[in-house]
C-alpha cells in the first residue's frame, strides 16, 4: 500500500512539473511574442524616424537653394543699384557744369 501511495504521489508530483514546466512554456511563449512585437514596433519607429530626417533634409536643403537664389538677387540688385548711384552722381555733376556754362554765356552777353 505505501508502494502504491508513493507511486500516486510521484504521479502527483511529475503532473505538477509538467504543469510548471506548461506555464513556464507559456510564460516564455508570451515574452518571445512581446519581444517580437517590440523588434517590429522599433523597426517601424526607425523607419518613420528616417523618414522624416530625409523629409527635413529636403526641406533644408530646398531653403538653402533658395536663400542662394535671394543672395544671388542681393548682389544684382546691389550692383545695380551701385550703377544708378553712379549715374545719379554723374547726371548732377553735368548738371552743375551746364549751369555754370549757362550763367557763363550769360555774363558774355
């Protein structure tokens, strides 16, 4: 009888370990699923981050081509402006002159 109840108990106890060893399975099962699920949510995560650091490098690099194009603008129009300054100053420059010619020709007549 006590071979018999042994017998039970050692039958009691390997279900049992086989219970654990079923959760701990299952336990695991589910850490692997989140670890996966982690893998792909960063992967995507990665992915979007990428993308917008490409998006923001167009971007960049499109105001740069621009603030390009008004310094290019700038300097024309600096230089030109530098050429009416020049033919301002010479226009009154001939101006003065006229008139002094023509006050000139005044006094000999």
């Amino acid at each position: 009888n006590l071979s018999t109840l042994e017998q039970q108990h050692g039958v009691s106890a390997t279900m049992a370990g086989s219970h654990r060893d079923a959760d701990t399975h299952s336990v695991l099962a589910n850490e692997i699923r989140n670890l996966r699920q982690q893998v792909v949510d960063l992967k995507a995560e990665k992915k979007s981050e990428r993308d917008r650091a490409d998006t923001m490098e167009m971007e960049s690099e499109g105001r740069s081509s621009r603030l390009l194009d008004l310094q290019e603008s700038l300097t024309e129009a600096a230089n030109e402006n530098s050429k009416l300054s020049r033919s301002v100053e010479q226009d009154r420059l001939l101006m003065a002159d006229l008139k002094r010619s023509n006050e000139d020709m005044k006094k000999s007549m």
